[in-house]
C-alpha cells in the first residue's frame, strides 16, 4: 500500500477516536475535610457516536510504574463500586445520558487527595479528564485565611 494512504488512514482514525468531546472545568478543587466534592465531567457525543455509554471513574497513580484505580463505572445504565472506602461517599450527580458524568464526593478526607480521571466512552469516540482535589485539614485553612488576609 502505498505510505501516504496510509497516513490518511491513520488522521481517520484518530479523528473518530477523539469525537466525544469533553466540556473543560477547574482543573484543581480545594475543600476542606468533610465537605462535598463535585468533580465535573459534561461532554458532548459526535454525531457518529452510536456505540453504548461506557463512564469509568479512576484515581491516577502518582506512581507511573503503578495502574491506577477504578473507582466507578457506568455501563448500560449500570453503576459499579470498586473502591469500598468510596463506594459509601461517590454519587454520578444526573443520569450521565444527559451528557454529564460528574461525581460528587460527600465527607471527603485527606486521605481523598489525588488526581482523578473521568473517560467516556462511546463507540468509536473516547476521551478522558483529569483534575486534582486537594483536601485541606483544618490548620490548612487556618494558614490559608491568614495568608488570604495578609495579601488582601
């Protein structure tokens, strides 16, 4: 086959892999322990995304030689927990058909703290989000006051 079709191949198939597009927010939240957490994830499907929704939830490694960790997944308007310290406090906030995956994260901890990604996909689109929720401790938002009252 001759190398040029080839490339054109390939540009295709990138381009129907990314069709899903994903709806940008903060990309790091900061709550203190024991409030809730929404962590957005709005996307829009491409008109030749036919396939069945498929939502999964992960905590990223800070460890690159390390998986990261499933913590939800939305499947054919099925919702599986994998994490049982999570399982009690995560909620989707709508039906995700709607086009938004957000969660909601209720008495978040410190222990809570990572990064975390939303992929969506949908037959023959993908595409995924992260951000950073950063749990701070009471003497956390003591200094943070402070230093807020210092620079004002």
């Amino acid at each position: 086959m001759d190398p040029r079709g080839w490339s054109v191949w390939l540009k295709v198939d990138v381009l129907l892999l990314i069709a899903i597009q994903l709806r940008t927010g903060p990309q790091t939240i900061q709550k203190a322990e024991g409030e809730t957490v929404n962590l957005g994830c709005t996307y829009t499907p491409g008109a030749e995304d036919k396939g069945d929704l498929d939502i999964e939830w992960s905590r990223v490694s800070p460890d690159m030689t390390q998986k990261d960790k499933l913590i939800l997944s939305y499947t054919v308007d099925q919702i599986h927990y994998y994490d049982p310290d999570l399982s009690k406090r995560i909620n989707l906030l709508t039906d995700p058909k709607q086009g938004d995956a957000s969660i909601s994260i209720s008495a978040v901890r410190a222990s809570d703290t990572g990064t975390y990604q939303c992929k969506i996909k949908k037959a023959p689109g993908v595409d995924m989000r992260k951000v950073t929720l950063v749990v701070l401790g009471k003497e956390d938002l003591a200094f943070n006051r402070f230093y807020l009252f210092i620079v004002s």
